[in-house]
C-alpha cells in the first residue's frame, strides 16, 4: 500500500461506546463518542483502547530542529518560510490552571527525604513548556487527544524532555469532574486539555501545538529513513516488527508507531515508541546527510510546518528566538519520560483507566515547576515499568 492510502489514524474494532461528561450534558452533543467504553470491557483481556492514534508529535521539535538550523546559518529563508505556513489559533487557556505546586520533592502525599528537585534551578524562570497534541477529530467531530506530550525545555536550554501523559489517566477535568484524560478535548478542545495538564502537574503552559499528520508519512522517506531500536517484537498489518535495531521507511514507521494490541503494554509501550521515532527523527534532521543537502533540508522544512497548528502567539520570531538560546548538542539532550502510573483499575461504568501515581506525579510537578527535570529523570529513568494484567 502507497504510503498516501495509509490511514492516519487506526481504526479499531472496539470502538469506545458514548457517555455523558459529568456535569456538562451538553458537551456531549460535540462529541458523541467522546469516551467510555461498555460496560461489560471489564470482562475482556486488558488492552488500551480507542479507535485511532496518530503516528506521533515530532512537530514543534521538528519545527524547532529546523529553525535551530536555520538561525546558525542553514538555509534561513527556506525555514522562515516554512514557519510562515504554520496556521496559528488562540488555543491557550484564558483562565490558566491551578498552578500551585505541591510542596516538598515529594509532595503532600509522599513528603519523603529532599531530593534535591524542591530547589529551583538557576534558570528556572526561563523554562519553558510547550504542549504537543495530536487529535484524532473526523468530520465534525472533535474527537480525543490521542497524544499528549508535555515538552519541558530547561532553563539553561541545554535538555528538552518528552513526557508523555496517557491518554487513559483517569484525572480531573475542570468543570466535568474525573475521567479520562483524553476525554478533555473532545469536551473543550485544545483549550480544556491544557488546562487540565496545568491542574495536573501545576505548571503553566507556554505554547501549544496541535498536530495534522496529513504529509507526515512520508516525511521519514524524505530524510531517507530513521533507525530505532525495538524492545519487543510485533506484528502490524501484514509487517513484522523483530526485536533489536530497525530502520523504517515511512509506511512501516506508521504501522510502527500506532500498533498497541500487540504490544504487552498497550497505550504505554505505544507511546514509548512514538517518543522513539520523535528523537530519531531529531536525530536524522541534524546530521550532514540533511543539513548539508539544500533540496533535501528544504523537503523537510517544507513538510513540517504546514501540518502543524500552534497558538497566535508562538510567532515565527517567538520559535526563532527560542532557537536561537538552544544550547542542546545532540540528541541524547532529549529525554523520553512517561508521566507515572502506578496500575490500572476499572470505573463504575466500565471503563478502563490508568491511575496516576500520586506520590511519583508529585515529584514531576515540583521537578517541573523548580526546573530540576534532570534530577528528576535521573532518580525515575530506571522505575520498575508498570505492566498490564
């Protein structure tokens, strides 16, 4: 199959069935499979659900890799052009979240030795946080946030971290009481999933992204491929996936990135691999093979931008400005994290969820908040990986 027949999102059998937000009848009428599942999916084998899922969220970084390029001397003019394409919307909250940061490392939950996170760094206030989403919406429907990733930049702008927030967290929405995460956009947008994130984690959101993913798949052929290495071995639509380094051109890197059935954690092991392919791209963008080929980087830059949405002001002097103070070195500056679960439960109705790790979540929140994301992944990057049943 031609990489442009591929479907950018998966659609599934067992389609999530329709509820009622709490609090907010009315939302439901925007989304009419917004979230939820039957009740009977308790019975079924432990698998995360949804209909569809995106390839993943390389767009701001990718954007940001090539106005990184372009601002120290490559191609400038092809990167500002491309920036320009860039469709821009007011999708950030007017009303920001609850920002007050739990107190000590750990938190009130888990107050726990100091850990040296509860301090802020000496760049803290410069910090920045940009939240990356890709929606599965269809037709008039607004659809869910497949991918929600929290992209810290630190203060000194020498480390980016990718957290990704599963879509199945069980948290609370602001005005519709605890459900899934992902249940947040599909009841208020952009709008009300980032400013669900900021009560979670107690951070504000500087800019947002949202992902189209129309003329992503062949993104991965324009650069000649990307090579990851795959901790499990699977089986998609026909192509196998063996366990060990992999390089994937386009098509297998979609099938790679949205397989969750066969994977033995579901969601979570999907989302690790979308975190892989964002920082192999990363990766393949910055080598000599792109930056030194003017047609080749003016492909990339070309088929970046357009695809993504980010908030009125994420301006093109704002992303260059940003990555013009970058000071990452490669790409072992990006750290790939998962916002902490600590298992899996079943609501009243009959959905599946992931329940956070208070305690864990908490440590991220001040990390977050104090600028000490290092310290933070160098304590969590070996936690033992919560397993489905």
């Amino acid at each position: 199959m031609a990489n442009d027949q591929l479907p950018f999102f998966d659609d599934d059998s067992d389609k999530e069935a329709s509820v009622t937000p709490p609090a907010a009848a009315e939302a439901a009428t925007e989304s009419p499979d917004a979230v939820g599942v039957p009740a009977e999916a308790a019975d079924r084998p432990r698998r995360r659900r949804g209909r569809r899922v995106l390839i993943g969220s390389l767009s701001i970084l990718g954007v940001l890799v090539l106005a990184v390029a372009g601002v120290l001397g490559y191609y400038l003019k092809s990167v500002d052009n491309a920036l320009s394409q860039a469709p821009r919307a007011d999708i950030l909250p007017t009303v920001p979240g609850n920002l007050t940061a739990p107190s000590g490392s750990g938190g009130s939950a888990s107050p726990g030795p100091k850990t040296g996170i509860d301090v802020p760094a000496p760049d803290a206030a410069n910090a920045m946080n940009i939240v990356i989403m890709g929606s599965d919406s269809r037709g008039t429907d607004r659809g869910r946030s497949d991918t929600l990733i929290l992209m810290h930049i630190s203060g000194d702008r020498k480390k980016v971290y990718l957290i990704s927030f599963p879509r199945d967290m069980w948290v609370s929405i602001p005005g519709y009481g605890n459900a899934k995460i992902n249940a947040a956009y599909s009841w208020g947008g952009p709008t009300l999933a980032i400013q669900t994130l900021e009560n979670l984690v107690h951070v504000r959101v500087d800019h947002a992204a949202i992902t189209d993913f129309t003329g992503f798949t062949d993104l991965v052929d324009v650069i000649g491929g990307i090579s990851v290495y795959n901790n499990q071995a699977s089986r998609s639509d026909g192509v196998t996936f063996p366990m060990g380094q992999l390089n994937l051109n386009g098509k297998d890197a979609l099938i790679y990135t949205r397989e969750r059935y066969d994977l033995a954690n579901g969601d979570l092991d999907r989302a690790a691999r979308q975190r892989d392919v964002i920082k192999a791209i990363f990766k393949k963008v910055l080598t000599p093979e792109v930056l030194a080929n003017p047609s080749k980087f003016n492909a990339v830059a070309q088929k970046i931008a357009p695809n993504v949405t980010v908030d009125s002001g994420f301006t093109n002097a704002a992303i260059e400005k940003l990555a013009l103070s970058m000071r990452v070195t490669s790409v072992d500056d990006v750290r790939s994290l998962q916002a902490p679960v600590s298992g899996f439960a079943v609501s009243a109705d009959g959905q599946d969820y992931d329940v956070v790790n208070t305690p864990v979540l908490a440590q991220l929140a001040t990390a977050l908040a104090n600028d000490q994301m290092e310290l933070y992944w160098q304590q969590h990057k070996n936690d033992q990986r919560v397993t489905a049943p």
